[in-house]
C-alpha cells in the first residue's frame, strides 16, 4: 500500500509526482504495451438453434494450470472476443439464460495464434451444461499468417549441438540453417550469433526479426539475435513467413519465442550435459602419435516453476506465478588448426629452396614514369643477414614458431592446438501475476 495527499497518484508504491518515478512508469507501460506478439487470441460466434446470432451471451475461458479466467460478452452481432491469452490449454464455457450452458475444455492456444472457436447454443435450462469433447481441430481462419509452432515438447527431446532452440527451424517448410551465415558479421562481431543462419523462403539471413516475449530480440547490426535463452526456459516459438498482421512491423519471417511461466503445481528438472575428448574420434589433421586434444564440454543449469508461496506471508496459487531457470557452461577446449610458417634457414635469410626469384631493391633502376626497369636478384636467393632489419628479426623469433609438422613441404608445416577457455552464465526469472 501507499498513501498520499489526494492530488497525488501512486501505483505499484512509486509517488507518480516524481519526474523519475514517471519515466520508468511510462517505460514499464510502453514495454507491457508493446508485449502483445507472444499472447494468443480466441474469437467466435454464438447462434441460436435457427443459426439466429445472440447477443449478450457470457463467455469465460480458463487456464486449469493457473485457473486465469478471462471473461466477455457478445456484441449485437453475436461476436465475441477474448484477446492476450498467453499460450496454454484452455477451457471454454458459454452461458445464457434460456439456453443450455456449453463447455469446451483441452483448447491448445500457441504462440501468436487466432483460434476461431463459434458454438451452437440449444434451448434449455441454464444448469444443463453440454460437454463438448472430440471436437474438430481449431483452425485460424481469422489471419494470412503462415507459420508453424515448435512447441516444449520437441524444445526439450529432440537433440541439439550446442542447444540452440533455433536449430529447430529446420523442421519448419521452407526453411533452413544451412545456408551460408553473416560474412560482415562474422568480420565485424564475431561470436556465435553470427555464426549461425536461418534462411526462411528463400530470404537473406539479414531480413529476420526475432521477438522473445513480445519484446525486441533483433540485433539492428546484421539482424541476428541478441539474447539466446536457455531451452528449459522456453515455452515454445514460432517462425511466421510471408504475410502477417501489421505489429509486426518490418522484416521477411518472424520469430516469436515465448518463455514459460509458473503453475499452481510446482515443477523443475535439473540437467547437465557432458561431451569429452575421451569419447571423440581422431582430428583427421592430427599427428598419429599425439594424443587426441583436450576437449572438455559441460553445460549445466535447472528450472523450477510455480506458485510463490512464503508461509503465513503470501499464497500465490491462482494469483502470484514465478519461474526461474540457470544454465552455465564450462568448456575447455583444444582448437586443431594448420599454418604455414618460415623455416629455420629463412629466419636469417637464405630462401635458396624457392624457386621463385628475389630482388634486391637496392639494385633497382626507374623509368621516368617511375615504373621499375630492372633489378639484380639476390645470389643464390640469400639475404645477407645485415640487410634484415632488427624488427623484422626480433618477430621472426620471438613469433613465429618453427615447423613441426614436415621440415621439406612449405605449405601446412605447422600444426597447432592452441587451447581455448569458455565460461558464461545465464540467468532468466520471469513473474505472472493474475
């Protein structure tokens, strides 16, 4: 609670009178606002046994998981309208008196659907209530959008490398993660959001636009993703394509992903995931006697979601949800990679093994046009040693290293397993309040 003088406001405990307090209310608004792509939507017609519309009719749908109702009425026209509905299974009930009630339960709503669901009403008592099971699928016919859901299920079961949730999107038509990925990203950022591609019917990897919970997810770089949320934390997404509604805003294919939330039952898991070098074949280019290179991979974390409950403070069940999920990683890792380096000898100068010829410059003579005329070659292709200037000696030495892979062949003589060390962290809580 919060008190103060009647020409004052307060809401959610800030004094609105604050500059401060003002603009983060104004943000906190602007963000629930713009938060609307991940909800879904139920729409419908009710109508009299002569197919008449009615008017006035009371229809609820309910989350058995959270036990949210959301209620309305129809208009004149029959019509009924029950908008952000976050995804979920949900149960349909519509009352009028002089009518027998319905009940629809088991309606799957995903992410960012239109489901259009009309009834039928038959003359009764109100307390009669018509169970309706077995019904037809629900279909969206209220939009153009062509997009398909990958939805917790195949999120947690089906095997990633790297648990990227995104991968997926290889089961969706017409797209693919085999295309080639940013080349100016990987330039210029680097890391594996820019390594990764997601093509949808047939566009760019830059014309994608990524939401997560309804907020802005798009890189405006190269239009990659910003944040990558752990596979437990997700409810499920959805990859839209060709045409949809105008909140949207801009890009060829839309990818909506949506994170869980709690429950009135409490529930969690805990994982981990392990690969290591001991279970790995041979590196084709590595040497036959060496040892396989280390490679350590562990990635780790739990979920748990819920009712906030607190003994004798607050009950949350029906009211108050949280979720939270950790993920952490914990690699080690032993890159195999090939190089070219100078040999012994032509450290110090003597590139008597090429065939191709070295010029002195010093010998050079110029044409008026200042193009080079001629030009004595160096005997025998050696460098006499002074002529190399201590720099270009000091990183030759101090540098490069020497071949250890052929002491003849030029190109590739060089083999390295340079170690790479990997840490993050990853933290995602998310509230629900009815």
């Amino acid at each position: 609670m919060c008190y103060f003088p009647k020409d004052q406001y307060c809401i959610w405990g800030w004094n609105l009178r604050s500059k401060t307090s003002r603009t983060l209310y104004s943000l906190l608004l602007a963000a629930a606002l713009h938060a609307q792509a991940p909800v879904a939507e139920i729409i419908g017609t009710i109508t009299d046994p002569s197919g008449a519309v009615i008017s006035g009719v009371a229809i609820s749908a309910t989350n058995p998981a959270t036990n949210q109702q959301r209620s309305t009425t129809t208009n004149q026209e029959g019509i009924y309208n029950i908008p952000a509905l976050p995804p979920g299974v949900y149960t349909l009930r519509v009352e009028m008196p002089g009518f027998q009630s319905q009940t629809r339960s088991g309606i799957e709503l995903q992410v960012g659907q239109v489901a259009r669901i009309d009834f039928a009403l038959k003359v009764g008592s109100i307390s009669e209530v018509v169970e309706v099971s077995g019904a037809a699928p629900v279909l969206q016919t209220e939009t153009t959008e062509l997009g398909t859901v990958i939805e917790n299920k195949r999120i947690l079961e089906l095997p990633l490398n790297g648990r990227n949730y995104l991968q997926l999107a290889s089961l969706i038509p017409g797209a693919t993660t085999n295309g080639p990925a940013s080349s100016q990203g990987q330039q210029r950022m680097g890391g594996s959001r820019n390594q990764f591609a997601l093509n949808v019917a047939g566009q760019r990897v830059h014309f994608n636009h990524y939401t997560l919970d309804g907020l802005e997810n798009t890189d405006p770089n190269f239009n990659t993703y910003l944040i990558l949320p752990s596979l437990e934390a997700l409810q499920e997404f959805k990859v839209e394509a060709g045409l949809f509604q105008a909140e949207y805003g801009r890009a060829i294919s839309q990818i909506n992903v949506s994170t869980r939330g709690g429950t009135n039952a409490l529930h969690g898991s805990v994982f981990e995931f392990i690969r290591n070098a001991k279970l790995d074949a041979k590196n084709y280019f590595d040497r036959p006697n060496d040892p396989i290179p280390p490679f350590k991979r562990n990635q780790f974390g739990f979920y748990v979601g819920g009712p906030v409950f607190i003994p004798k403070v607050i009950d949350g069940r029906n009211r108050l949800f949280f979720s939270a999920n950790y993920e952490g990683l914990r690699e080690r890792k032993a890159l195999t990679q090939t190089a070219t380096v100078p040999f012994a000898e032509q450290r110090n100068g003597d590139f008597s093994r090429l065939s191709q010829v070295i010029y002195d410059p010093n010998t050079r003579t110029y044409a008026a046009n200042g193009n080079v005329l001629t030009a004595l070659p160096f005997p025998g292709n050696i460098i006499p040693t002074g002529r190399i200037h201590r720099n270009s000696a000091k990183v030759l030495t101090d540098w490069y290293p020497l071949p250890n892979v052929s002491q003849t062949v030029q190109n590739n003589n060089f083999l390295n397993t340079e170690g790479r060390r990997s840490d993050s962290n990853q933290y995602t809580f998310r509230t629900d309040f009815v």
